[in-house]
C-alpha cells in the first residue's frame, strides 16, 4: 500500500511503501554535519537529551511507537483512549493539501473507531522519540508567549478542543523510517533524472515522516489521547 504523504510545514510531497526497516535514530545529518547512525539498542529510541521528569512520558509512549512500527495494530490500538477512539479524522493519517478537502475531512471523521478501522487506517513505520512539551498552557492553546500558538501548533496540531484540558499530559514527536520498493527507488530515480544507485549513495535521500502524539492520563495511566502522521518538515 502507498502512504501519499502531503501538506504540512515546508511540505514535501513523498509517495512510499513502506517495508520493515532498521529503527534509526533520525537519519538526516546533524548539526556536525555527520549523519547519524541506526540505532543499536531499544534504549537507543529515547532522546539522550531527555529530562528526568520527561522519561515517564517517553516510556509511556514507546509501546505505542514499537507496535506501530511492527505492524501490531491490536496491540497499538489496546494503548489509545477512549476520548482518541470517540472520534478520529482521515487528517490525521494523510493531511490533506488544500483547506477545502480539510474541513472535509474533519466534517467526516471516523467515531468510535473499532480495532479494523484503527488498523485499516495505520501506517508500517519505525521511529526515534523526544518529548516535545509538557506545558499545559501549550497543550491546551492557552500559552501567553510571544510564539505560543505555533509552540501548540507543533505540539497538539489539531487536536480536539473538547478532550479534556485537565487529562493532557505531554506532546510527544518521532520520525518515520521508511524503505521504497525495487519499482519505487526506480521511479524515483527517473523522475530526478538520476540512477538508482546514484539515489542510494545521495546522503538527503532518507524516505521518512513523523509521527505526533499527546498523551493524556485515563483511568491512573497514560494513553494516547491524539496523534498525527505529518510529511518531512525543513523543521525537522
């Protein structure tokens, strides 16, 4: 199946299938210009640079990322909420490139969705994982600060403002790896008018997308209460 990726902030329009991978940490080059490695361990998924009092909520959302990643929807689904499973838009998959087919979507949404729709609708990803914020203020639209609706932007999206304010615990990202088949890196490669082989050995060419999640905390433990697939982002 193809996972049309669009829309978004610095949009790249991707077209991939994705294939079981290696985990790998990020993939794109870093600040000292070296590209970072696959990863070794499942340690290895968590940010390094990660807060005492964030690792709760990285932990908490690793199980979520792992079953995702093996393709083990039942399991995935078993760690999403009620208040996710109430009401979920195709957005959230595949954002849509125009505002029109937006609202369309989200005039549309998929409710109470069962364990097939959830697994229907999933994507066959594998990621490395940061919280992004733990700020109330942020994860309820409520920030003062100069660039606080962006910082909530970044951090629920979309997200429904009918979930309860007092249940949002942190915003959680990750990055999507993904493998082209044999006929997609040839396609590929035509379309930038260069050889597969060429593609492979290009250091930016790493097929990826991310993943959003917040958490919220439902009955004593934290599930994920929204999450957003997102195309690569000049962000990142």
């Amino acid at each position: 199946m193809n996972a049309l990726l669009v829309a978004g902030r610095g949009s790249i329009l991707v077209a991939v299938i994705v294939l079981p991978v290696s985990l790998t940490s990020c993939g794109k080059s870093g600040s000292d210009g070296k590209k970072k490695t696959a990863q070794k361990s499942e340690d290895d998924f968590l940010d390094k640079n990660a807060k005492p009092d964030e690792r709760k909520y990285l932990m908490a959302a690793k199980p979520f990322f792992v079953a995702v990643a093996n393709r083990k929807y039942a399991e995935a689904y078993a760690l999403v909420s009620s208040h996710a499973k109430a009401r979920m838009s195709f957005n959230q998959f595949t954002p849509a490139e125009e505002q029109a087919t937006f609202q369309q979507y989200e005039s549309q949404p998929y409710v109470n969705v069962t364990a097939a729709q959830f697994a229907y609708l999933m994507q066959y990803v594998e990621a490395a994982l940061y919280v992004f914020s733990t700020n109330p203020d942020v994860l309820n639209r409520r920030s003062k600060e100069q660039f606080g609706a962006m910082d909530s932007m970044f951090a629920i999206g979309a997200m429904p403002d009918w979930i309860p304010a007092k249940i949002r615990r942190a915003s959680l990202r990750g990055q999507i790896h993904t493998e082209l088949s044999p006929e997609e890196l040839q396609n590929v490669a035509q379309r930038e008018g260069i050889s597969v082989e060429q593609l492979k050995k290009d250091p930016d060419f790493d097929p990826y997308f991310n993943l959003k999640v917040v958490l919220v905390e439902e009955g004593g433990q934290l599930k994920v209460g929204y999450f957003e697939f997102l195309p690569p982002s000049i962000m990142d």
